[in-house]
DNA sequence: AATAACACAATGTGATCACAAAAAAGATTA
DNA sequence: TAATCTTTTTTGTGATCACATTGTGTTATT
C-alpha cells in the first residue's frame, strides 16, 4: 500500500515569555502555513498537531478556530481542518485582490507620511537591497511584508491590514514556492518607484508603483506550469 | 454611584437542529454585534455570556475567538474582549475600504453573471423596492447586503467576500443607528444604476454605481454629529 | 477625607474527561 | 478480485475542574 500520512515537520515559533500558549500555537501554525510546511489538502487533527508540538488540545483548538476565520485554514464538511488548495484561478484573484486592496490602502497612508516615517522605509528598502544582494531570499521575503505594512499602517485609522495580512496568508505558501525561483529572474526595484512618488506626494504614482511590485514578485508563480505543479499536491482527488 | 454594569440583551438565532453549538453561539453573537444590542466598549466576559445563552463556557469560548479574529471583537490588553469603539475617521476609513473592494469585487463577478444570475439580482432589487415601500428598514438593510453578496458571489473563484463580510460586522452596529433615520432622505436607487451596468458589461459604470451605493447608503451617519453620539458609548474614559 | 494596603471575588487559560459521530480497518460475500 | 457490511479506532465537541492573574470592594492609616 501507500505510506500512511505524510509526516507534518513543524518549525517552532520563539516561546517568549509571558506569551500565551495558545498565542504560540498560532504564530507556530501561522508560520508553518506560511513557509508551506504543512501540504494543502493534508488533514489536521487537533490531537496530532498537540502531540507534535507538546501541548494539551486546547491550545490548538483556539489556534486552529482563529486561523480558520482568517482563512488560513478551511473547514470541511466533516468539520475536519486543512490548508485550502489552490487553483490557478483563485491564484489570480488573490493576486488582483490584494493589488486593488493594498493600493487603495497605500493612497490612504500617503498623507500621514512624514520625515521619520520616510526614513523609516528608506532604512527598510535599504535592507531589501542588502538581503537581495546576498541571494538571502528569506530575508527578502519577510523584510519585503515589513516594508508593505509599514507603508499602510502609517495611517492610524488604518483598517485594512488585517485583510491584507489574511490575503498574503493565503497566497504564502505558494509565493514561498515562487521565491525560490526568484532569483533566476531580473527584479525591477519597484520600491524605488514607491518611494519617489511618496516624497512626491504624488498618490496615483504610488498607487502603480505597488501594483507593479506585487505583480512582478509573482507574476512566474502564476504561471500554469508553475503552478499546477503544487496544485493537486495532497493526492486526495477531491 | 453609578449602576453596575449595562445589561446585555441578546436575542437568541434560531436553534437549527444538527448545528454545533458554537455555531450557533457565533450566529447569536455575530447579530447581536451588527444590531448593536452589545454596546461598544462593554466588556464582555466568558462566563456572562455563557449564562445569558444557557451553554457552557466552551463554545463562548470559540465563538468569541473566531468573531475577534474577524475583527467584530476586540482584544484589550487585559484580554478581555469588546465591540470596539468608533471614531469619525475609523467609520471614514471603513467606508472607503468598502468602496474600494467591493467595486472591485463586483468588477470582477461581471464577467460571471449570465441570465439566471441576472434575474436573481433582479428579484432582490424588487424585494428591496418593496421593503423600501413598506417602511420595513429591518429588510432593507439585510435584503441589501443579499443584493451586494449575489452579485460578488457570481465570480466562482471569488476570494474578497470574507473580507468583505469582516468590513460590513465592523460597521453594523453604526449603520444601523444611521438606517433608522435613513426614510427621512430621498434614496436615489442606485441598484437600478447596477442593474444598467451589469445588462450593458459596463464594468466602469457597475463601479461607478456600487460606490454610490455604498456613500449614499452610510452618507449621513459619518456626519460628526450623529456619530459622535455613538462613539463614546460605553462611559470608560480611555 | 483621601489614599494606600489588603482581602476577596471573578476571569481567562489550560488540562482532562465523556460521548456521539466519523474514519479506518477488517471481515464477509458475490 | 472487488464490493459491501461490520467492528474498531480516532476525532471534534462540549462540560467541568484547577490555578494564576486581574479586578474590585473594604478596611486601615495618615
């Protein structure tokens, strides 16, 4: 026969102090959905995942709740839990959604941006050159989402980082698939574009500069090959 | 002194048979947040609900983690949870973030929307008109958010309605205090405005006509005066 | 009388248990 | 051998309990 389940390798979040458990249940199932060790279509079970990472079920059970109306995880009609497969379709609009939402929310934060803000960005572009240089993709990666959220939670009636944040939930564990290939291909600095229009105030300008730096850090992961190669990863047929 | 605590009257779902009971906590408490029955800044504990809803602290204990993730509750620092305050530019920034998504959500159904689709919109519309006739303000406003959901719900490989669903519990609560008075205004029916769009594959103009839609529908409740009644709510101070 | 110190009650968190429903495995039959 | 039924195991759900922490009301002190 086949293998019985594939084996779920988990890498564990800092345990800080003072920290709930369950809070550190989540970041470590967060990050595991994220950097895409846990296979879409693969069936979660409370007790499983407790054992796995040491603690009692109750824990993973608020943490499994909370990714779940984040829509990080997807419940199934048998109420069973598991990271929601892709296709190339819903691919694509997670993409358009988050170039429609995070442009909108970019316009909304340029005119709280002020010197030390600015600088702020600079330090962080700075740092993505640096990472970039030295082919540290992970880095890039991360330093890239700090840049983004630094750039909307500027304004501070901001509210739509949290939806932000649920779609590039989403999109992680197929951007990380992505990213690996990343460094084969030429990458405009397009937050260089960002930040010029922010010194100019100029919204429209900023508007495009994000949307074209989200479009090109996936455009190849949205490619068919590319991505139906990770589609149907869980052998489930349904 | 002062009275003890607000008292919280919540008006129990309906308790369909073969549904979780943390389902049907999260449906009891997800309507009592948008018809404002549970005042922002009130704090809510755990086992006060559980005794109102005669259940367990269980499945409160669920239901209040997963309506906190979907931002209709929030976390104090004290972990202790409550349907957070309004301010003039939060309610500003809600609306704008509605404008932006939902106009692109419902560019990006029109391309899905074929007769049935557009008969069933039709249907709504009518059933609106009627409740609108009618003076029954309650409908309305849940026939309205039917109409919006049909329409974004028409793109099969949709990913923005939950973020969408997030914005509209965010606003409940204020938009209906703003609806009670909303027979007072002449209402511009914009739905018929869609209705044209959509017949004509005029993805501009459906944007154009959600947007009024959205601003004239909450137009008058972002006046300062009227919000302002309802954003210091609950007395504590900070 | 205002404030500080204390004691008491209430709360969130996490663990454990019981149970019905669902999966999985095994046995049986065509 | 493939399909169907039966048994066994596993799982989510919900209830209850223990405990450390926080909130609150009371008393003592200046």
């Amino acid at each position: 026969m086949m293998d019985k389940k594939s084996p779920i390798e988990i890498t564990l979040a800092d345990r800080d102090e003072s920290v709930t458990i369950t809070q550190w249940v989540y970041r470590t199932l967060r990050n595991a959905v994220m950097n895409g060790q846990i296979l879409p279509g693969r069936a979660l079970t409370i007790r499983e995942l407790a054992k796995i990472l040491d603690v009692s079920p109750m824990p993973v059970r608020e943490a499994l709740r909370q990714l779940s109306a984040e829509n990080a995880l997807e419940i199934q009609g048998n109420r069973r839990v598991m990271v929601p497969r892709m296709t190339a379709m819903k691919f694509n609009e997670l993409c358009e959604a988050r170039i429609a939402i995070e442009s909108h929310a970019a316009a909304r934060a340029l005119p709280y941006i002020d010197a030390i803000r600015l600088e702020e960005l600079r330090a962080l572009d700075r740092l993505i050159d640096k990472a970039q240089d030295e082919g540290n993709l992970e880095d890039v990666s991360i330093l890239n989402q700090n840049f983004h959220r630094a750039l909307y939670t500027a304004n501070p009636h901001q509210v739509t980082l949290p939806l932000i944040e649920s779609l590039w939930l989403q999109l992680g564990p197929f951007m990380r698939l992505a990213t690996s290939k990343l460094e084969e291909h030429y990458l405009v600095d397009r937050h260089n574009e960002a930040m010029t229009a922010i010194e100019k105030k100029d919204a429209f300008a900023l508007q495009l500069a994000i949307a074209s730096d989200i479009r090109e850090g996936i455009a190849f992961a949205g490619t068919p090959e590319l991505l139906n190669n990770f589609i149907q990863q869980a052998g489930a047929p349904a």
